[in-house]
C-alpha cells in the first residue's frame, strides 16, 4: 500500500503539468433549427467528446421547446388556447407553468405592448404558416381582435389550481421571448457542464459566455437597411445578451407596403414606429421581449417602457434611418457610420431629446 501512496500524487502532477502544456481545444460548433430560426452553438475549449455530449443535449433541449411551446401545432399550449376559446379551464402543463409568471410581468411592465395573449392576432396576420400571406386579413376581424382586449392578466387559477381566462379571446403566443427564453436556459446547462467560453445564437438573438480567447466577444449590430451590413458593433461581457427585433426578415408587401410580424396590440396591425431594436441585458427572456415591446413602442416613445422593464442599452433604428439610443448603449456602440446621426435618449419623454452626431 504505501508504494501506491507515494505514487498517486506523482500521477496527479504529471497530468497536471501536462494539462498546462495543453494548447485550446478548437471551436466545436452545432447548427440546427428550433423555434422557427436556425440554432448556432459554439463552444470554445471544452475537450471535443465532453463539447458533442452538451451539444447533444442543447439541440435535444431546443427541440423539446419547440414542440412543447408551439402556438399552432398540437401542443400544451394550443390545449390551452383552445380550452380558453371554450371557456374551460385545464390543468397548467408542466412546461408552460414557469413563463407564465414571467410572461405576465413583462406584458405589464411593457405596458401590454409585449402581449403574448395577442395569439389569435398573430395567427389572423398568417405569419405562423410556412407560407406568408400576400395581403392583410379583413380590418373588421382585426377590429374586433383588438376590441376583445386579450391580456396576460385575464388568466387565472381556479380552486382547483387549473388555468382559466376570463377572456374567451385570449390565445398564447410565447413566440416574442420564447428563444430568450430556451438562450437563458441552454447558458446554464452549458455552464454545468463546465462551458465557459461559448455562443448561443437563435437567428441573429444570443447569449454570449465567458471570452473569445484572450479578449472579450465582439458583437455586430445588423442594419435593417442594408442587407449583410452592420450598423456598429459592441464588445459582450460573461453572460450578456443581445437581441434585435426587427422588420426585415418576416414580411410580405402589399401595394407597396410592408407589412411584417411584429404586431401593435392597440391597432392589431404591424407596428410602425422602428426599423429594428437591439437590447443588451443580462438576462435573455428580459432582452428578447423588450426588443418586442421597444419595436412597438417605436421611436421616441421606448424610453419610457424601457425605463418600466429596468431595461437600460437600446438602439432603435427610426422608419427615417436616424439612430436612437439610450445613454449607456450610446458609451459601448463601436464603428458607428460616420455619416449616422444617433440621437442620445435619456429616459425621459421624447420632448427632451439630447442629440449627437456620431463620429465613430
Ligand atoms: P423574431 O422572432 O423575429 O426574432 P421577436 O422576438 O420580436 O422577433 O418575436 C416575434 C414573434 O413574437 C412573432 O412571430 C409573434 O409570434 C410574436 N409577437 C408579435 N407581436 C407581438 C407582441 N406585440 N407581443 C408579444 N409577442 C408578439
Ligand atoms: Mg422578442
């Protein structure tokens, strides 16, 4: 026995010294699509068998979601819709359970700009199937969708625990902070699994950890006018996320017009106000349906709702192109167009605008 004794802690420092003289192990990165967008993980120096096993169990967990959370395939929460639709009440599934709370915060804080009840809405405009439309759907039905004033808040338990609405109008659509929502999620799985450096992007939306290497993520913000060219670029801390909500991927045109699937829940119709927003936070669901409800709310008027979400780095691009930002987001953007005017908001009403021009 004491041979063994003396030996083991040779053996350890020897793998220990070996482990140091170790280059990194290389980029492993997964593409696959879940949620309605195209997944891309990357991890960065995580030995190549432990990266594939946590990699598996992203895909496996983004899958799962999407099924789970579908707001017209037969899932729990299309039950769910159609009990409300019925004014029954259902037990609450087990993966809908925690972002109702969330999600009902957000829509209020948001002023109900962000309305994941707005499903029927949604659905009538067509941008669920894999078609788009070609025209709007009839103005008395989206008259009458927004008169029913659907809301989070008209949910309710009964004595039973079971979920009710009081409104029969009233059909989720998680898909606004979903993806924040798997992000937030799949970071701390990765993070269990003992990823430290890594990129969880859903189309554009994403969490990044820990660093690139010797220096920290470096993140483009895209133009929506410009396809293929970025607006700036910001520098991303361990845990930071960045989400934009924009006009210009789902959309069709009718008589010249643009209409896209980011929808006003007081007109029913798509929302004017911006071109795109981009939200940096710490916690993904936050991020992703703020960039929701800041797109409503729309140029001049997000401060505000910003300021009701504890939301402080935003960059709205206006219909007119100029750059909105709030003042923390306006000290971090980088390789800014000079020919850009950004317009430094400070949380209060549109009135009292501060303006720059950029020189970055
Ligand atoms: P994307 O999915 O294109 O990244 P978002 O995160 O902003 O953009 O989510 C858009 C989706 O959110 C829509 O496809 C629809 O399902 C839903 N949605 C549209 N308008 C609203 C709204 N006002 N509030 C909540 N969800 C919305
Ligand atoms: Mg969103």
């Amino acid at each position: 026995m004491r041979p063994a004794r003396r030996t083991f802690p040779l053996a350890v420092l020897l793998v220990l010294v070996l482990a140091g003289c170790q280059k990194p192990h290389p980029e492993v990165r997964r593409t696959f699509l879940a949620l309605g967008t195209l997944v891309e993980v990357s991890l960065y120096d995580v030995p190549p068998a432990r990266a594939a096993r946590l990699l598996d169990a992203v895909e496996a967990d983004f899958r799962r979601r999407h099924h789970d959370w579908h707001a017209w395939e037969e899932s729990p929460v299309t039950r769910l819709n159609r009990a409300f639709a019925a004014g029954r009440c259902l037990p609450v599934p087990k993966v809908v359970a925690p972002l109702l709370g969330p999600a009902t915060r957000l829509a209020v804080a948001s002023d109900h700009l962000f309305n994941p009840a707005i499903g029927r809405l949604i659905a009538l405009w067509g941008f669920h199937a894999e078609r788009y439309p070609d025209h709007p759907p009839p103005a008395a039905r989206i008259r009458a969708l927004v008169a029913a004033r659907p809301r989070m808040t008209d949910l309710y338990r009964d004595a039973a625990g079971r979920l009710c609405s009081r409104n029969p109008a009233v059909a989720l659509d998680f898909g606004g902070f979903a993806k924040g929502w798997a992000i937030g999620e799949v970071a701390r799985l990765l993070r269990r699994g003992g990823a430290h450096d890594a990129v969880i992007d859903a189309g554009g939306d994403l969490q990044v950890l820990g660093r690139h290497g010797d220096r920290p993520w470096r993140i483009g913000i895209r133009d929506p006018q410009r396809r293929g060219a970025v607006l700036g670029a910001v520098e991303v801390a361990d845990g930071e996320c960045v989400f934009t909500s924009g006009s210009y991927e789902r959309f069709f045109v009718w008589h010249g017009r643009r209409y896209h699937h980011l929808i006003d829940p007081r007109t029913g119709y798509p929302a004017t106000g911006a071109l795109s927003v981009t939200v940096i936070a710490t916690d993904p669901a936050l991020a992703d349906a703020a960039a929701t409800a800041l797109f409503v709310a729309g140029a001049g008027h997000w401060p505000a709702i910003a300021r009701r979400l504890g939301v402080t780095q935003v960059l709205l691009v206006a219909p007119d192109g100029t750059l909105e930002a709030s003042p923390a987001m306006a000290r971090r953007l980088r390789r800014l167009a000079p020919e850009r005017t950004l317009h430094v908001l400070a949380e209060t009403p549109a009135a009292s605008r501060g303006s720059e021009r950029s020189s970055r």
